[in-house]
C-alpha cells in the first residue's frame, strides 16, 4: 500500500507541477502511466493545452486554443472529459477575461478554501468569535506571530 501512495504522489507531481522533464527517466516513467491509463494521457493534454493558452500574447490567440481544446475534447468516451467540455464552453468568456488584465481570482479561491478547511476542523465551534479568532490567525505570517498575540485573548 505505501508503494502504491508512494507512486501516486510521485505521478501527481509529474502531471501537475511539471510541464518539461529533465531528464528520460520521468518522461519513461510518465509514458508508462499514461500506457496503463489511457484515460490520464487524455486529461493531461488538456491541461497542458489550457497552461499553453494561458501562455497565449492575446486574447484572439488564447481564444484560438481555448476552441481548439474543446473541439478535440468532443469526441472523447470519457465522461469527466465531456463534463469538463461542457464547464469549458459554459465558462468561456470569463475563462478569456484573464486577457484583459491577466489576473485570476486563484488568490480569492485559495482564502475560500483555507477558510472552509478551518470551519472542517473547527468541527462543532460554539461560540463565533473563536471561529473569527481562528481565520484571522491562519492569515497572520508565522514570523508576525508572537507579536500579534492580542488576538488570542
């Protein structure tokens, strides 16, 4: 079992945080998961096509891809691929909108989410301002800590 959440993590990072390989081992490695997953070749092409067009100099560019990707996505059989498709052409004149200014609002997803991962732990909190005490202190650096103790009274 752990060779096996060993191996996952190692694909994880593979499909997610690199877009190039260093060296032919990881690209070997990467082909042979994609061999005994075929489904997984196809989710991370999409990926990497959708990292390409936010790459793209304009918005006619990104748009260009951004279609592309979804008419390649059209005659897939799996069904979370088709799913994705369909959230891709729902979303994709604000998907595009990144253009006008190239900001995301991955900062206000990833606050949302800190904020709902403190509410899961915080199980059965009774009184709120231990909760409010709680978000406030998961924003604080480490390094402010110890001088921002009067939050915790």
């Amino acid at each position: 079992m752990k060779d096996f959440i060993r191996k996952f993590f190692k694909l994880e990072g593979y499909l997610v945080y690199r877009c190039w390989f260093e060296g032919h081992k990881e690209k070997e490695q990467l082909e042979e998961y994609f061999n005994n997953y075929p489904s997984l070749k196809e989710f991370y092409w999409v990926k990497e096509k959708l990292r390409e067009m936010y790459r793209a100099e304009d918005r006619k560019q990104g748009e260009e891809i951004l279609d592309m990707v979804i008419a390649a996505m059209r005659v897939s059989d799996d069904g979370e691929i088709l799913c994705w498709r369909s959230m891709l052409r729902r979303w994709k004149d604000q998907i595009l909108n990144y253009f006008d200014n190239r900001t995301t609002n991955a900062f206000t997803e990833g606050v949302h989410t800190k904020i709902k991962k403190i509410k899961r732990v915080s199980y059965e909190f009774r009184n709120v301002d231990v909760y409010v005490r709680k978000v406030v202190l998961s924003f604080i650096p480490i390094t402010l800590l110890p001088l921002s103790s009067h939050f915790l009274l």
